[in-house]
C-alpha cells in the first residue's frame, strides 16, 4: 500500500465518523414517554386468540422478563395484537426474545407494553460478524477497504439518500449525486488510485446518466406509478403529500442498476490492466479488441443475475398467477411485473452499454501515444481473421 493509498482511507475513515454523527433531520421521538428494549417471554396466554381459516386474530398476551434499560428486571403483561395478516403477525413462545414498546406513566412506571416484533439484533450481528471474518480472512487488506467501502454505502443511503428524499428533492438528482459518489469511492478503495480505478468510474458514470435516461423514458412509457413500491402509499398518509413516488420509483431503478454497472466495469478495467501489464506493447485496437471479447462473456452472467436477482422479490407473484391460471399476457401486463420488466431490462441494457464503453476507454488510457511514435512493435492478443 503506497503513501496515496493511506491518505485515502485516512479521508474515508474522517467522511464515515461524520456521516455517522450527521443529523438526518428525521430523530424526533414520535411515542412521547415511551422506551424501546429487549424483552424475554416468560409465559403466554392464548385465549384471546381465535383462528378464522389459515389466520389467527385476537390478542397473545405475554408474561415478559425486560432485559434492558430502567425496567431491567422487572416482569410485566405484554400484548400482542393479532391482524390477520402472515406478513406482520408474529406467535410468541416461552423463550423467545422481543423487542417491547413500553408505555409510561409520569411516575416512569411501566402502564402498558407493546409486542412489536421478535428480537433480532443479536442474529444480525452474528451474521455481519461472520461476514466481516470471512472476507478480511479471504482478501487481506483488500477486505478491509471493502468493509470500508459498504459501510460508507449504507451510510450514504441511511444519512444522505433517504432523508433527502424525504424532504422533496428530486429523487433524480439526489439518486444520480449519492450514486456517482459511491461508484467514485467503492471503486477507489476497492481499486486504488490508478488508472484501473479511474477508467472504470468514467465508464460507470456516462452509463449511469444512460441507465436514468432509461428509467424515466421507460417508465413513462409504461405509465407506471411510483405507488407500486411496497409502503409507499403509507409516506402519502404520514404527512409527506409533497413526493413525487414516480420519481422516486425512476431513481430506485438507476440506483438498483448502479451497483452491477460497476462491479462490471472494475472488472473489464482489471481484466485489461493485467493485459497491458505482461504486453506493455500491446496496441490499442487490440486492447479494445480483447475488452470486447471479455465483455461479451461476462455480460452473459451479469444479466442472469441481474434477472435472478429481481425475480426473487416478485416470484410469489408469480405463483399467484399461475395458481389461478392467469393467461400469460394479463400476467405481462400486470403493474408489479411490469415493474419488474423495467428494473430488469433497464439494469441488463445498462450492463450491455458499459462492457464496450470500457473497453474504449481503457484503449485510450493504457495505451499510450508513445506506441505509435516510438513505433514499438505490437503483439496482437486476439488472431485476427
């Protein structure tokens, strides 16, 4: 690691500890004299809860043991509402661990206590844990940078992205600005400062602009309503009348695209890197050459699994169509899959654009104007027919 190199994760590790105590604007507590904390079901009852066909509805209630917080200690009644619906309900058991609403009195005494949902904290971090093992033990140094790289990324989205967003400003223009600037950083950390790094932003940059392109043609074309993402109607009755959710639904499908568009321009970028390396005298047509050729067997995989990635989250969909004989065309018409076409299709044209555009770029820099005037002698990577 050179000197560039550690003043740059010097300047990131600065821009996460600001990020991270960066106000989003969005911390009011919404439950006044309330507390949230960890909880350990000790019994339940259900005799409040009666089945109507495969749902359950009624109330659970809970003897609770909280872990956590003033009330550690302290046993309590906890209730769990019933709506009857699989997606949010949730039966508690003796043992299981939960996360609890508290409601207090102005005596600080606990009144009434929420079941909001099983605890998973621990789970999460257990996983995140054997994550960040695994790829420091697989990659080194490198797996550090990554580390840094996803976390500046989530906390790009959790402190800049969303509460923009929020505050109406075009979802575009922010999705485009947070986009770019993880491309430029993921890429520069994972990369370093070089020309393999610096080729592969350009290349992701331009595509990026083509792919927002895209999304807002495509999904006027289709008339297709932001209201299609899944809770964005609820931000309408929250109180933020104001967003635009087809915008908002046009960014996500750049950001969702983003992140293969540069994961397949670092590879091209590398690939030819290692190229020009062990054939410094390799000329330009040929580097080109080779980055096409390249391209043309990754963008393959990258496109399958781009569609098998977005196909898990409407797969159900799916299968709800087919269960009830659904004819093809209606199933193809259908706003959640038409949706999905556009994500899908809108990422593959994106992935399809950026292979050859880094090829010619990474032409134009690795090969420098000295081949030709010095008249170094060429040796062509790919036969020529």
């Amino acid at each position: 690691m050179n000197r560039k190199e550690c003043v740059m994760i010097g300047v990131f590790i600065i821009l996460l500890a600001v990020l991270w105590w960066i106000p989003t604007g969005f911390q009011k507590q919404i439950y006044v004299n309330s507390e949230g904390v960890k909880a350990k079901v000790v019994e339940v009852n259900n005799n409040g809860v009666y089945s109507t066909g495969i749902i359950q509805q009624g109330d659970q209630r809970c003897t609770i043991e909280i872990l956590e917080g003033e009330h550690k200690g302290q046993q309590v009644e906890g209730m769990n509402l019933l709506t009857g619906k699989l997606e949010f309900d949730k039966m508690f058991k003796p043992g299981d661990k939960a996360w609890v609403l508290l409601e207090l009195n102005s005596s600080n005494e606990v009144i009434f206590a929420n079941m909001v949902d099983y605890y998973r904290i621990d789970q999460q971090i257990l996983l995140i844990g054997l994550f960040v093992i695994l790829i420091i033990a697989f990659s080194g140094f490198t797996g550090v940078r990554t580390l840094l790289s996803f976390s500046f990324a989530l906390l790009s989205i959790v402190k800049i992205l969303i509460p923009c967003l929020l505050k109406g400003i075009p979802p575009l223009l922010v999705a485009l600005m947070v986009g770019n600037l993880l491309t430029v950083m993921t890429l520069l950390l994972v990369a370093g400062c070089n020309k393999k790094a610096y080729t592969a932003i350009i290349s992701s940059m331009i595509c990026s602009l083509m792919t927002c392109l895209l999304a807002v043609v495509f999904g006027d074309l289709f008339k297709m309503h932001g209201a299609v993402m899944d809770w964005s109607e609820s931000l309408l009755y929250a109180g933020y009348q104001h967003l635009d959710l087809t915008a908002i639904f046009q960014a996500g499908i750049y950001l969702a695209c983003s992140g293969a568009i540069l994961d397949l321009a670092i590879d091209i970028s590398a690939a030819l890197d290692e190229v020009i390396k062990n054939n410094p005298s390799v000329s330009r047509v040929n580097l080109i050459k080779s980055g096409l050729s390249i391209g043309k067997s990754v963008v393959g995989s990258q496109t399958t699994t781009l569609l098998l990635a977005y196909m898990g989250s409407y797969i159900t969909i799916l299968m709800v169509y087919m269960a009830q004989g659904t004819p093809l065309m209606s199933i193809l018409n259908s706003q959640k899959v038409s949706s999905e076409i556009l994500h899908t299709f809108v990422g593959c044209i994106g992935l399809v654009l950026v292979s050859p555009l880094t090829a010619i770029i990474c032409g134009i820099v690795y090969c420098p104007r000295h081949h030709r005037e010095a008249g170094i002698e060429t040796s062509p990577l790919i036969p020529e027919n």
